[in-house]
C-alpha cells in the first residue's frame, strides 16, 4: 500500500440521501492510491454505514468505515484523528461534496507542498437555485509559504473549517481532541490546532462544495 498523501474524514449521521453523491467525488484514478477516506458512521438510523461500505468494497484501498456510538460530530473528528494515517488531514461533511478535479490538482499540489496548514477556497452551492459563490483566499498570501504570525489579524476569522487541511502529525502530537455530544465543535476544530501552526500555504481554487438551502 502506498504512503498516503490524505486522509479525509466524512462525518456521518443519517446521510444516506447525499452519501453516494459525496463519496463518488473522490473516484479518480489518478489520486485513489494517495488518499484515504474515513466514513465514520456516527451512530446512524439509516444506511448511511451500509453506502460506506460499498465503497469500503469497491475500493479498499481508499475508503474506510468506522462505526461508534453517536457521541456528535466532535467525536468524529477525533475518531479520525486517531485513525489517520495520511500526511494530511481534512474533513467533508457527508452531504457536502468535493469537486473532483480540483480535488486531483490538490493531491498533486500537496505531494511538493510542506505546511502546517494548508488553506483552500470553497464554495456555496444553494440546493434549490443552483446558485454558486466563492469564497476565495487573499490574492497576496497564494502561492508561497507564509509564516502565520505574519498573517494579518483581521485575516484570522475568515479562515473556515471547509478551507483547512491541516498536517496529520500537528493534530497527532498535539493531541488535539475536540468537544463531543455538544454543537458548533467546527470552531474547535479550527481554533485548536491553529495555536500550533508555524506555516501555512495558499491555494487559489476551490475544493470543498458547500450545500446549503436543505
């Protein structure tokens, strides 16, 4: 088995509707072998687990289920933290998606890249419109390796969980572990590991597809 480049963690509870959708939006020959995609059930009432798993079948060497008790989406993430073994970390909400070829662009552009934290743009896909935006990153930082304490401040806030792929080893060592059976844990997930990040590196394109309007 190939060292993996990224391990994206899909947090799932009662998604059968989007699952098959989300978890189709990595199928790419050309990054199967670098990523790893951990489906954690969390406690499910519906098939959610049941479509993990045929993609667990489908293709072993890329997508993974872990099922547990519902302990809510911080358990999750610190499921997978745990279980991770990729260079790489970022999350997916099971009914949110990726899109597929930026995605490919990003496994290549994370194999020459060495950062604490890794920030990508991400988009806002209204479910009943069809309406688009993107949140974009700061034209000045993309491109190049910046030290986060030169980030300006107002910068700070703007930084989203659906932008971030922080380095494995950083949430490993750290021990980062995030609230569990309580709400709005994706400001921990930010906030925690960020007080750890030395560098950080800017893309310019958007991976993460946002859908809202449910």
């Amino acid at each position: 088995m190939n060292e993996k480049i990224l391990t994206v963690t899909i947090p799932s509870y009662n998604v059968e509707a989007y699952l098959e959708d989300c978890l189709e939006s990595f199928v790419n020959s050309e990054v199967m072998d670098d990523i790893e995609v951990l489906i954690v059930d969390d406690g499910s009432k519906d098939n959610t687990a049941v479509i993990g798993k045929e993609f667990e079948d489908n293709y072993p060497n890329s997508f993974r289920v872990i099922s547990k008790p519902n302990g809510g989406y911080g358990s999750t993430i610190n499921a997978a933290i745990d279980a991770a073994t990729g260079k790489y970390f970022k999350t997916l909400d099971g009914d949110d998606w990726y899109d597929t070829g930026n995605f490919v662009q990003f496994i290549s552009d994370l194999k020459r890249i060495d950062a604490d934290m890794v920030i990508t743009p991400f988009t806002f896909v209204n479910e009943v419109t069809g309406e688009k935006e993107v949140v974009k990153s700061d034209k000045k930082f993309v491109g190049k390796l910046t030290t986060f304490e030169t980030l300006p401040f107002e910068l700070h806030p703007k930084i989203k969980m659906h932008s971030i792929t922080y380095k494995t080893s950083l949430l490993k060592e750290n021990h980062i572990r995030i609230g569990e059976h309580c709400f709005y844990t994706d400001i921990e997930y930010v906030i925690f590991p960020m007080v750890h990040v030395n560098s950080v590196y800017f893309l310019d394109y958007s991976i993460y597809q946002y859908r809202i309007g449910l």
